[in-house]
C-alpha cells in the first residue's frame, strides 16, 4: 500500500492498515496467526458500496459536460429573472440523472451477484480432523485446502501434497496470463514423501515475501517443527485464478488469502469509461455553449443600450415596479439580467432529451447483445454477459491490434486427422483451416470430412468396422 493510500484509509477512520514487510504465519494454527490481522478470502470487485455509490456516482455523472450546463440551467431557474418555471429544468436533470444512477446500479449489482456466486464456492479445507466443503469466503491464511482435478484455486497455496507419483501437478494460467499450455508445479522438497493424511496433520513456521503484485516471483522459508529449513521457490506456489489439470488432488497451505493474492494484487477498481461517442458529444456542447453565450450576451447588450435610451420615455412600462431591472439609469445591471433571462429562455437549444435516448438505447442494446444468439458459448452453455453498457458504440471499432505472438489470434488446439502404423499413413480427414479455405476458394468439401468429435478429425476406411484387422502387422 503506498504512502497517499494509507493515508486516505487513515482519513476514512479505518485505523492503519498493516504495513508487512516480511510475511510470517504458522500452518494449521489460525488462532497463532490471528495476531497478524491478516485479511479473510473474500473479495469483491464492485464499483460502489451502500456509502459511496450517491456521492461517486454523482461525481462521475456531472464529469459530463452536459449535465454540468443543465445543472447551472437548473440553479438558475429558480431565481426571480427566470421566464420559465424551475420545474420544466428540474425534471427532465432529475430524470437524466436517475436513468444514469439507475443504470450504475443495475451494472454493479451484477458485479456484486459475481463476486457472490465465486465467494460462496465451496472446496475442501482441513477442518476438525477431517476434510469439510466450506466456502471460499471463509478461509483463513494458514489453514490446509485440498483442490480436486480441474477445480480452481481459493487462494495463493504453498504445494506440501500431490497425488501425482512425481509430486507434481499441472496447473492453467489462462485466467492469469492468457497462456493455454499447462505450467507444473511441484511439492516443497523435503515434503515429497508424506501421505495425504500427513500433508494435512503437517505443522511448522513460513516467513516469505509480503504480499505484491509480482504473479512470477516468490520466495521464504519453511520451518519444520524440527527445525529443519526448506527454501521456497515460485514453482511451488499455486495461485488463485489458475485451475488443477491432468492431477487428481493436491494440498497446500494458504500462503496470500482474498485481495492479499497476486492476482487480486494485479486488479484495479472498475475505472470509469467514456466512449467516443460521449466525448464527441462534449466538444458539441462546447460549440452549442459558445453560441448559446454570444446569443444571450448579444440580447444583453442590446437590451442595455435599449433601456439606457428609451427607457425613461415609456412611463406607461412602470419601470419603478421592477426595481434595477429596467431603470435606464442603472444599464449595466439591466444588461447582467437580461443575460441570464436569456441564457435560461435560449438553453433548449442543448436538448436535454439527447441523454435521456442515449442511456435508453444503451439499455435496449444490452438486452440484444445479452440474448444473441451468436454469442451463447455452447459447451459451457454461457450467454453473453455484458458487465457495462458504456462503451457498446465501441464494439468493433478496431483501432490498433497488438500481438506478440500467432497463438493471441488464434486457437492453439490439436486435432488428429492422419496416423501412422506400421509404415502405412492412414487418415483421409480435413482439418478446420483446410474446410474453411476450401469453402473460401469456392470447392466442395469433400463428403465425410466433417469433425467426428472435437479434436478427432481422423476418417479412412482401413481403420473402421474391424478393417484394421487386414493389416499387414496383425497377428
């Protein structure tokens, strides 16, 4: 936490958030690591809470320059030089305003029900003797988890167990570093020989780095009850947002829980996005204030001028019963309040019902992009879920394409098609990229050359209904 975040958490009257330069915790004994105040496993990514969603949100609706004018529009009706009611400029800010929070609310309270179906997951944790599905948002730094094959990670885990004959497993990192090839980790080393039921009685002391936002490096020590020390490395951490592959079980001790992990390290608040469209509305209502500005001071020095001549010809006016405001004597404050007069009678020349369709169209577009049916993930039976509507102008937009390798573009998946046995090549099938560029050239595929399965694309006559028997290698 730097010096300007620890003082506004001072300032906020939370106390001093503990500074750690080294992390030390004893494994398998909560109640010893109580006296470091470390953080609990729950975590959340929501923009607002109950406090701060008015005053931020407000915040971030009036960095609109628009609503900035309707809001001076606003104040000024309510003044006694204004030609229309306070109501006609109230309202329609009033509704502008509550769409905009309305919206704000909806799109958070997604984030919330996200971060509450991950922290109410469950996983196995040594408790009472005995392995217990708890969930996530209850584990402790120091207690012992067990994650099964293809489960994710609750937390930053040292590795003291694997069910691997090597003592090691395989993790993926996709969710960390967008890689899709499987990383192996591997059991502390003087720890390879223990059971699973030793893995989750083990006890002893680990002092390691404080928690940081540095997803490869990791180091400390592990102190035995007998004393003995085994040096940490990185490739014996596993980390929250990667998943266990091809490895039935591992245990490990939660090292970094909640926003204390590496990954949660990494993220940043939900930041607030202003698409193209939005900022090219500002620079027009700029233009429009400008000209709205020349118009009225235009009224208002013609109005002056005007007053300062005749006005003391035209008696019948009663211009005594509006005192200040039409005396030709006093010109200069006839002109300052004619100029606002005309400022507010002039302001619907900026519509404020532009926002009020912008934020609804936005809204109809989430419902169509939410139920198209073009992006419904079938194997994980997942629809589209648009997580903000801010930028939906954006979509497709492609302005610059950053790649530092082939494998960002395209899908590093395998897919057999052709074998070898005995000497003799089999296999008649087509892969993806050659159906595609047939079709592209304007050739017909060729009949049965479509996938049997996903990654098995293998089709010959020799090898199916027992054939394979004729071969000249069977015996």
């Amino acid at each position: 936490m730097s010096a300007d975040q620890r003082t506004i958490w001072e300032k906020l009257g939370l106390g001093t958030e503990p500074i750690e330069n080294e992390r030390h915790l004893y494994i398998n004994s909560t109640s010893r690591n109580k006296q470091y105040k470390y953080k609990n496993n729950y975590v959340e990514t929501t923009k607002y809470n109950p406090v701060t969603f008015f005053p931020r949100a407000l915040y971030e609706q009036f960095s609109r320059l628009g609503n900035i004018y309707f809001l001076l529009v606003s104040i000024l009706s309510t003044t006694e030089l204004s030609p229309v009611a306070p109501l006609t400029t109230v309202l329609p800010l009033m509704l502008v305003l509550g769409i905009s929070l309305t919206k704000e609310g909806i799109e958070d309270t997604r984030r919330y029900r996200g971060d509450k179906k991950v922290n109410e997951s469950q996983v196995l944790v040594w408790r009472n003797e005995q392995f217990k599905l708890v969930q996530w948002q209850t584990i402790k730094v120091g207690e012992i988890v067990k994650v099964t094959r293809d489960g994710g990670f609750p937390a930053d885990l040292l590795c003291v167990w694997s069910s691997n004959p090597e003592f090691q497993c395989f993790v993926e990192t996709m969710n960390l570093d967008g890689e899709t090839s499987l990383k192996m980790k591997s059991v502390v080393a003087n720890l390879e020989g223990l059971s699973e039921s030793e893995a989750a009685h083990i006890a002893g002391e680990i002092q390691c780095d404080p928690p940081n936002n540095s997803i490869y490096a990791f180091a400390g020590n592990l102190k035995m009850e007998d004393g003995s020390l085994q040096p940490l490395e990185f490739r014996n951490l596993l980390l929250r947002g990667s998943n266990l592959r091809n490895t039935e079980a591992v245990i490990g001790v939660v090292v970094y829980a909640g926003h204390h992990t590496k990954v949660m390290m990494n993220s940043t608040r939900p930041p607030t996005k202003r698409s193209t469209l939005e900022r090219g509305i500002d620079q027009i209502i700029i233009g429009m204030f400008m000209l709205l500005f020349v118009m009225a001071s235009i009224g208002a020095f013609t109005t002056a001028a005007w007053s300062s001549m005749y006005m003391n010809r035209m008696a019948y006016l009663m211009p005594w019963d509006n005192e200040n405001y039409y005396e030709h004597d006093k010109f200069v404050w006839v002109g300052l309040a004619h100029f606002v007069t005309a400022f507010i009678l002039y302001g619907f020349l900026i519509p404020i019902s532009l926002y009020v369709s912008i934020e609804i169209v936005k809204l109809v577009q989430v419902y169509f992009i939410q139920c198209d049916i073009e992006m419904y993930h079938e194997p994980t039976d997942t629809l589209m879920d648009c997580r903000t509507s801010n930028l939906n102008e954006e979509l497709g937009q492609i302005h610059t394409i950053l790649s530092d390798k082939t494998g960002t573009l395209t899908q590093n998946k395998m897919e057999l098609f052709k074998a070898t046995i005995a000497g003799v090549s089999y296999g008649r099938g087509m892969t993806e990229v050659e159906r595609h560029a047939a079709r592209k050239a304007g050739k017909e595929v060729p009949h049965g050359t479509a996938p049997h399965m996903e990654g098995y694309n293998i089709s010959d006559e020799r090898l199916v209904f027992g054939e394979w028997q004729g071969g000249p290698r069977h015996k």
